[in-house]
C-alpha cells in the first residue's frame, strides 16, 4: 500500500509527468457518452467525457501489442470558464478521434491515470488521412475499425467542407496562384519557379508543332509558353471538376483557417443574394408582372447553379437542388399566385364594363321587373367568378408546362453530362420581356375559354331581354342586342389589365401618395428596384396574346387498375 498511488510523492503535486498523445479510434470509447437524449442515467456505459488515449513514449506499439480498447482511459480537465455541472455551469469537450492532447498522470509515477488539459491544434496545411493512423494526422471523420450506424454516423456540416476541392502537393503547387511581389509573363507563368514532368512534356510537345509550323526565335517561344499555359489552365479545371479522382482533405478540420470558405459560406451568400419579390399596391398588375421577372430570375439562377454542380465542385459541394424539375413545379405554383392577380383584373374589368352598359337597359326594364334582372345579374357574377377560379386552379400545371417547353431541362442537362468540359455557365439576369411573353403566353392558353363564357353570358342575357321585350310594348328601341358590350379578350386585355376601379383622387386637384420604388429585396442588401427600362408594357401582353399559343398542362399519370381477370396477387407465398 505504501508504495501505491496514494502514498507516492508525486501524486497531486509533487513531481508531475506530462505527456502528449494521441486519442484513439472512437470505436474504442463512443459510446461511453450516448448520442441524443437520454432519460435514465443508469442506461449510460460509461460516465462522464473519458477518452482512450495512445500517449507518445508509452504505447508507441501497434495495434497487435496495445489494442486500442485496452489503453487507459484519460479524464479531461475543464477551463475555469467551464464549470464543473453544478448548477447548471458546464460545457463539454470538443475532443474527437485522432486530435493531439496534452496532459498529465494525475497517479505520477504508476500512469495509469492521465488527464487531458489541452488540444494542439490542427495544421490548415496538413492533408488528414482518410482511415485512422496511430501518430499520424487522422480525420475525425473515419469510419474506424468499427462502421458507424444510426445516429452514431456523422454528416459532414457545411461549415466544414472545403469549396476548393483537394488536391495533390504537385497540383496544388502549380494551380495557386502566383505570391505578392512574384512578376509573371502575359500568359501567368512565373520565371522563379521551374516546370513540373508535365509541364515539360506541354514544352516539348509544343517545341515540335512549332518547329512543323516553321516557327522560329521569338515567335517560337511565345508559341511554347501560351501551350504551356494552356495545359496548367486544363489541369487545373480537371482537378477542380466533381468527376475527377478525389483527394483526402474534403473537410477543413483545423483550428488555424476559421475564415476559410466552406460550403455553408457558399450557401449563405446564395441565399443573401436571392431576391424576393415586393407587391407594390399602386400598381397590381405591373407589380405582379415584376415579381414574376423576380422568380424566373431565381429560377434560372438555380438552374445554372445545378447545372455548374455537373463540372464545378465548389457549386457541387454547396448544392441543395437534386431536380431541376422541383425547382420548375415550385416556380410554377409561385408565379400562379401572381397570375391570379391578372386573371383578378380582366374578371374585375369585365364585370365592371358589362354593369356599366346594361344600365340604359335597366333602366328601360320596368320597375316592376327589375328584380327579375337582378338575379340574372347575381347569376352572372357567380358564372364569372366560378370560371376565374377555375383558370386560376388549373395555373401551376399550365404553368409548369410552359416553363418546360421553355427551358427544356431534361436536354439541356443531358447536354451538359455528354459535355463535360468545365466550363461553368454564366447567369444571366431575366429581362422583363420574358416576364411579359410568359403571361401573354398563360393568358392566351385560356382566351379561349374566357371569351367563349363571356359570349354565352350575352348570349343569355340577350334571351332574357328578348322575352322581356316580348311582353313589354314601347322598349324596343332602348334592349338592343349587347352582344359587342363586351368585346373579345384579344381587343380588350391593354385595357383590363390597366383598369382602375377604384379612383383616389376624386376631385382632381389631391396630392398622389409616393409610389413604392422596391419590386424587390435581398438578406445582403435590402430592398431594391428595377431600372426604368425594366418596367412592364401592357401592350406587349396584349400583342402577345392574340399570338396563338396552344400549352398542354402537366397531368398526372393515373395509375393502371387491374382488369377484372387479373389473377389475385398471393402475398403471403
């Protein structure tokens, strides 16, 4: 007992030992602490944060010799700042698998008993192997002896994936860029650093076209050099490509690059920039044309970003988009929200226009028998609405169709699979035009059937007036035919569409309320307006709506019922 730990000198002050180590793989110690919550403290393993160690000096031997889940189990002393869990003062440790602690036996000299005070951190510039290494840099993302299952496996956060892809020490060296002060040609090479095996094979390759060309001196050089910039640029764009062979350091894992960029930068910025559209209540119509511009804009800039994901790994690592097609069916439902507010205005406008010209026959009508025009009138505002609120339900499958024979996606993707060379597609901003061709083009797919309900209502309620007519003497000069009160949709959409039912300035002389200047606004900046030359014609709607423009709306497939002499299916066999 006396030569125990708790009579040696050295324990609690006396002489201490210090050490550094490695921990070991988690499949030795994870599950000492549960993942999520837990109820029962009894249902734990293990208690408190312990890790198994592998300390320099003591257990250098491999695996064979010193198996990882029998090396000590070493506490962590917490910071002051930390608490100790009484009263709710505590933090946990941020220690994981392959980190380099730094500590002491708290035994002395039986070492049975280390204590974890520190980490040293992880170099930005070291490349972390891929499966564990005793004494070697080791990702904290390894899988282990031991496969992680369940919500033992981790996921990789954003913020810790690198938007460079990894590369080799060779490819790395000849694709950074040139450091301060280094002077490089016109073609970026720099004079103080020697050509790497494959840049000499571009020198010499290019040294043979020359001499078959008859190049000679100067001219002869300045063809060599821009072959062997060509060839770092077409390594370079193959490395940072998705599709080439990958390299270990795909997570940043160090403590000295916090304000490297990751894939949650990249995210965020996208989001910061994404606009989102502003109804402007001095101008409905051309508000809600604007804020279709806004989504076509976002949808396109999601499309191009999907689209550079194939050969661009930044964008591939930082991508949340896994169809074009979801984009297309959610733009579609939010432009239909503001199609419904144009559809609103023609119905608004038509209504008004055929109250207005049948008042000179309602005032012909007796009194007697107005009540009986007043249910046909009620009648008809009930028809209108109902075949409004028809189109507007049917909009994000027309909607949907459009933008599909618009963008074509499916081609376009393909062509960009059996095209992979690199190159990332610029995003280009949406015109108002188009915003102004796609509602002419959903307002023509259902002129049809606006102007066919419209002539039915007139054409019913010229029958009424006809039999009112038929029993009255003295009013047929005053219920004429009102077939052409209102006109075809194709002749009248300007106007519906710039219709103002109700008018602020009554006298004429009030002072007009300031116009709102933002149609849109984003996170990074705030709100923010398009420019003069971006403000819709609705003379441009209607030219494009009396183009004839036939859209099949998307339908969905129904599924195939079996016959009647379909066989019964055995499902317990």
């Amino acid at each position: 007992m006396e030569g125990g730990a708790l009579f040696n000198p050295g324990f609690l002050g006396g002489s201490f030992l210090w050490w550094i180590g490695q921990i070991a793989d988690d499949s030795t110690w994870r599950d000492n602490i549960l993942p999520g919550k837990f109820s029962d403290k009894n249902s734990v393993p293990g208690w408190g944060r312990r890790y198994k160690v592998r300390i320099i000096g003591l257990h250098d031997r491999e695996e064979e010799t010193i198996p990882s889940d029998q090396l000590p189990w070493a506490q962590v002393m917490y910071p002051i700042t930390a608490g100790g869990g009484q009263a709710a003062a505590s933090q946990t440790p941020n220690l994981r698998q392959g980190s380099f602690v730094f500590g002491f036996f708290l035994d002395g000299q039986d070492q049975q008993v280390p204590v974890i005070m520190g980490v040293l951190g992880n170099n930005a510039q070291t490349q972390l192997n891929t499966k564990f290494t005793n004494f070697g840099p080791t990702s904290g993302y390894v899988e282990g002896v031991e496969s992680k299952t369940g919500t033992k496996k981790e996921k990789v956060p954003d913020e810790d994936k690198v938007l460079a892809k990894p590369k080799s020490a060779e490819q790395s060296a000849e694709c950074a860029p040139p450091p301060p002060g280094v002077i490089v040609n016109k073609y970026g090479l720099r004079p103080d650093k020697p050509l790497t095996s494959a840049q000499l094979a571009d020198a010499q390759s290019a040294r043979s076209e020359a001499d078959q060309k008859g190049l000679t001196g100067a001219e002869r050089d300045d063809y060599v050099q821009k072959k062997v910039a060509q060839g770092i640029k077409n390594r370079c764009e193959e490395t940072n490509s998705p599709t080439s062979s990958s390299q270990p350091g795909a997570s940043k894992e160090n403590a000295d690059a916090v304000h490297q960029s990751s894939a949650g930068d990249k995210k965020r910025e996208d989001k910061y920039q994404e606009k989102i559209p502003l109804m402007k209540p001095d101008d409905k119509v051309g508000s809600a044309i604007k804020c279709i511009q806004t989504v076509l804009d976002n949808l396109m800039q999601q499309i191009t970003k999907y689209l550079n994901a194939i050969t661009c790994y930044a964008d591939a690592v930082s991508n949340i988009i896994k169809q074009i097609q979801n984009l297309i069916s959610n733009a579609a439902c939010v432009i239909a929200k503001y199609m419904k507010i144009v559809f609103d205005k023609i119905m608004e406008y038509v209504l008004k226009i055929l109250n207005a010209q049948l008042s000179s026959a309602v005032s012909a009508i007796p009194s007697s028998m107005r009540f009986m025009f007043a249910d046909i009138k009620e009648s008809i505002t009930e028809l209108i609405l109902c075949l409004y609120n028809k189109i507007t339900k049917g909009l994000c499958a027309l909607i949907e169709s459009l933008l599909n024979n618009i963008l074509q996606p499916e081609k376009v993707e393909k062509q960009v699979r059996e095209n992979l060379n690199n190159k990332k597609r610029k995003i280009h901003d949406v015109p108002i035009c188009s915003a102004e061709d796609v509602v002419s083009q959903i307002i023509s797919s259902n002129k049809d059937q606006i102007n066919s309900a419209n002539n039915s209502l007139l054409d019913n309620i010229n029958t009424f007036l006809d039999d009112i007519q038929n029993q009255i003497a003295g009013v047929s000069g005053a219920l004429s035919d009102i077939t052409s009160l209102v006109g075809d949709i194709n002749g009248s959409i300007s106007s519906a569409l710039s219709f103002e039912n109700l008018k602020l300035n009554i006298f004429g002389c009030e002072l007009s309320p300031n116009v709102a200047v933002s149609d849109f606004y984003t996170f990074a900046r705030g709100g923010a307006g398009q420019p003069d030359s971006q403000t819709p014609n609705l003379k441009s709607v209607e030219n494009g709506v009396t183009q004839t423009t036939t859209v099949t709306p998307t339908q969905e497939v129904p599924y195939v019922e079996p016959t009647k002499a379909t066989p019964d299916v055995n499902l317990k066999g």
